[in-house]
C-alpha cells in the first residue's frame, strides 16, 4: 500500500502538504494513510522552515532587531501551516492541564474545538520560548536552526503514530 514509483511519492508529497499546510494543491482524494507516507513529512517540515527561516534571515539583513525578525519568522510559520501545531497544543493542555479528571472527560475536552486557560498559557509560553530562542540568532543561523527544527519536528511524528493506535478511528489524536 506504500507508494512505489517516483509519481506515487511526489502524489503523497502533495497529499500530506495539503493537509499539514496551507498550500491547497490538486491532489483528489488520498490514496494513502499517513502511516505509509511518513517519510515526506520532514521534507514538508524543511519546507515550512524555509519560509519562516526566509522571512528571518531577510527582516535580520535589513538591520532588524532580532525579536522582530523572531516574531515574524513564528507569524508565518503559523500561518503556513493554519496554526494546525498549535491547535493541537492547545487541546493537549487542556485535556491534560486539569486534574481530578477521569480519562472519558479529558478526551471530549481535547476534541472540543474552544480553548481553555490550559490551552491559551500553553500557546503564549510556547510563542514566548521560540521567539526567546530565535532572536538571539543571526539571520543565516536562523534560517538553517528553522528548516533543521522544522523537518526534525515532523520527523519525530512517526514515532507514536507507528507505536500507538489512534483514540479515535475518526481523527488523528
């Protein structure tokens, strides 16, 4: 069922950046579970880095403070990917956040699509920390840090999505 020929991977290539971006490429309907097309995702990762790490290197070259190019190079790597990473840490936070919560709760609080105080301290703190990180780098070192943690970031996804069944057979939790 994996793809075999050249076409087939280019075909989930295209597949998979639909879904993980905001690039709408004709793709008609998937011929593959992403379990059996892992290996592009780190290039799609490199991808979405190479914007973000672009937008960097180019606001640092024109003489920007380093936590303006930092939070531009975050902006666009949200916005290239419709903030799919955040959502995700959002409903994380708020399904772990609380305690005393019994496990049928805490995943109907994931799937809810609102986010909580978990969810919006988990965002902010997660911004806080890349921009924090980021802006401290010269833009060509910011370039390469964003495609290398970019690809890296979608190349460790095959790990629980191989190890572990889904929670639900109609989403990708």
């Amino acid at each position: 069922t994996r793809p075999s020929s050249f076409d087939d991977w280019l075909q989930a290539f295209k597949e998979q950046a639909t879904f993980f971006t905001g690039v709408k490429l004709d793709t008609g309907a998937p011929r593959w579970p992403l379990a059996d097309v892992l290996p592009v995702l780190p290039f799609i990762g490199a991808a979405v880095g190479l914007a973000a790490g672009l937008v960097f290197a180019v606001v640092r070259a024109i003489a920007g403070p380093g936590w303006l190019a930092a939070v531009l190079a975050v902006g666009a790597a949200v916005l290239i990917t419709r903030a799919l990473h955040e959502d995700g840490l959002a409903d994380t936070a708020d399904g772990l956040g609380p305690h005393a919560l019994e496990p049928p709760r805490r995943l109907e609080i994931m799937r809810d699509s609102r986010n909580g105080t978990f969810g919006v301290l988990a965002l902010a703190l997660s911004v806080i920390v890349k921009v924090a990180c980021l802006a401290q780098f010269s833009g060509s070192t910011g370039l390469v840090v964003l495609i290398a943690a970019h690809a890296l970031s979608r190349a460790v996804l095959a790990w629980p999505l191989l190890a572990f069944s889904p929670v639900h057979s109609d989403g990708l939790g």
